[in-house]
C-alpha cells in the first residue's frame, strides 16, 4: 500500500498536544505562584490569531516547532518597564518558586509520557503471524534471498510465534555485537525460513544491518498485515504498571544511543530527528493504524513526549534547564545573582545555536526523505 501523504497531518495534533502540556504546566504553575503570564503562544511569530483573557494573550503562531510562556523577568529582572519594582515578575519570585516554574513543563510532559504508555498497554498490541510481506530493495533481506510469502520460523535457535519477535530476536544479537566490537556495521543471524509452498525449513544467514538511521533497518521486510495473530491486551488493572515500565525502558534506550553517539558508535546525524523527521515517522505511524491499532501511535506520542522533556532539562542555555542553570549557580553563590542583562546575553546566543542546530537537523531530515 503507498502512502498517502495526508497521513503527514496526523503531526498537528501531535505537536499541539506535547506543546500544550508543556507549556501549561509553565502557565499554571507561575499563576498559582503569583506570576504574571503576558502570553500563552502555541507555535513560534508570526502570529496567526490571538485573544486575550484577564491579562494575558492566547497566540496561536505560524511555526509549528513548540511554544512559550512569556513571563516578564525571566532573565531575572525585578522591575517593569519604568524601573519598579514589580513583585509579579519571574525575576521577584524565590529561587525555589522560579525551579519550580521552570520544572513544571518537564514534569507535565513525563507525566503525559506515562498517561499515553499506559493508555498504549490498555488498548493492547495487534500481532501479526511471522509472515514477510514486503522485502525492501538492496535489504540484508534482499541480498540473502528472502522473499514475501515467507514463513519466519525462528531466529538463531529461537522459535518465533509473532512478527515482533523477530524484532526482539534481532535487536539483541545487535546490542551483543555492539559490546563486543563497538564500531560494528552488521551482525550475521541465522533465520530459520519456511519458503511458500515448501514442506520444511532452511537455514539462512542474514547479514542485519547496525544503524539508527530509521530508513536502514536491521534487516528489510515488512509484515504481511492482512494475518493477524493476536491481539495482546492485559488486564486493566496492569496498564499502569506497564506504563511506568515502558517509561523506564523508553529512559534507558534513549540513555544508551546517547552513550553511543558520544563514544562514536552512531553518526550524530543518524541518532537524531527534527521536525521535519518527527513528522514524517507520525505520518507513518498514523498510516499504520488501521492495521496496527492505535498502540503504536500512542506508544510513539508518549516517547516524544518524553524526549521532549530530556530535551529541555538539558543545561542548555535558552532551554528550561539552561535557565534553571543559572537559579543553581545564584544559590551556590548564595542569592547573589548574575546580572540579568548578562543572563539574556548568554540565552539569546544559546537560542541561535539551538536554532542552527534544528536546521541542520531538519536538512539531514529532508535528506533522507529522498532516499
């Protein structure tokens, strides 16, 4: 089936959402702190409409890559516009009251992570039967003789019952390669292949690629989605459990490709996905759901959530935890304050290479759309 790129929609309620809670969590934590909010803005100047509420200003902008909360003194000024001062500014409020503030947007976005893990498991898995339905070109697949119509009977000694378990199988004779020879490109495993109209198996070495790159997968086959085999729901009362599992195991692989890209394993420009990448793997996901369900989606919505909030914690400067940086460093230096003026120097040149790092993030992005 090709795809449809309207699927490519399925982004705007899926950045809208992960947005939207972070920045509530910013909004509702500083008005419960006695902060002025003058804007609410989902999306990034220029703006597309706008009202306004009490004192502040709900936005909805042009540039759909995430949204702010404008909070007067955020770089730690304590007056208004005429020099006073203003107790309802970011800058006038506790260090404890602006970490707070400033954790508030993270913590939205674990706790929706969770919520959407959870949610994920309730509705359950659908499984499909081990059957190939599509072998990609020039695929370790393709190269090795694999064809659709192909029975998976098992993967290095290890019988499989779903198509996921070929997933699984593969995935950690990768993790054994890689700690064994860290540089490693590819892993040879042998399949256990029941050819269609054949009587028995045979055994086939398949040389499975290693590279996060999302268009070179381990090994190139696609599962035959008209054979479902099970639909995997567990008990209701287990969904939470398994969300926070989920979660730990979402931090922990998300932990290991960082490790990776720093010890030079995977090429930075592989390890990571713009906008432009996010977008593309939604609509393939949301492409996915009459088939697959609404599991995966899910499960895909709550994992961006959380790197979301990793992203922002990092000590970055312009990022969240960039700012939250700077109230540390005032409390080791025990209240004294870095000069404000001094403080939106060093976010505003944190932004612009934020900003140029996004684009050529999002360059690398558009170049793999083409391949």
């Amino acid at each position: 089936m090709s795809f449809n790129p309207l699927y490519l929609l399925a982004a705007v309620p899926v950045f809208g959402l992960l947005v939207i809670a972070h920045e509530f969590g910013h909004f509702i934590t500083a008005k419960r702190s006695g902060i002025r909010v003058e804007e609410f803005a989902i999306g990034f100047p220029p703006r597309l409409f706008t009202f306004k509420r009490g004192e502040t200003n709900y936005s909805i902008n042009l540039l759909p890559i995430g949204g702010y909360v404008k909070m007067p003194g955020e770089n730690g000024e304590t007056t208004d516009e005429a020099g006073n001062y203003d107790p309802r500014t970011f800058g006038a409020k506790p260090a404890g009251i602006r970490a707070m503030v400033l954790l508030a947007g993270v913590t939205m976005n674990l706790l929706l992570a969770v919520v959407l893990f959870s949610t994920s498991a309730a509705i359950g898995n659908v499984e499909f039967q081990p059957v190939i339905q599509s072998v990609t070109k020039d695929s370790p697949a393709q190269h090795a003789g694999l064809l659709p119509g192909d029975r998976i009977v098992a993967v290095n000694g290890q019988p499989i019952k779903y198509f996921s378990d070929v997933t699984t199988v593969v995935g950690k004779a990768i993790q054994t390669e890689l700690n064994t020879d860290a540089h490693a490109t590819s892993v040879q495993v042998q399949m256990s292949i029941l050819h269609a109209g054949a009587a028995s198996a045979v055994t086939i070495p398949v040389q499975a690629r290693i590279s996060s790159d999302p268009n070179k997968p381990p090994l190139g086959i696609g599962a035959d989605t008209n054979k479902v085999a099970a639909i995997i729901r567990p008990p209701l009362w287990q969904a939470p459990l398994l969300g926070v599992q989920d979660m730990g195991t979402a931090i922990s692989v998300t932990a290991q490709g960082i490790g990776q890209v720093i010890r030079g394993q995977i090429p930075f420009n592989e390890a990571f996905q713009g906008p432009v990448g996010i977008v593309n793997t939604t609509g393939q996901f949301a492409a996915a759901v009459p088939a697959s369900g609404w599991s995966p989606i899910l499960f895909l919505v709550g994992y961006l959530s959380l790197s979301l909030a990793f992203f922002n914690i990092l000590p970055v400067p312009g990022l969240d935890g960039g700012r939250l940086l700077f109230v540390v460093i005032e409390v080791l230096r025990r209240g004294k304050r870095i000069s404000p003026e001094r403080e939106a120097l060093v976010h505003l040149a944190g932004m612009a290479i934020l900003l140029m790092l996004v684009l050529l993030v999002t360059i690398n992005d558009v170049s793999h759309l083409g391949r």
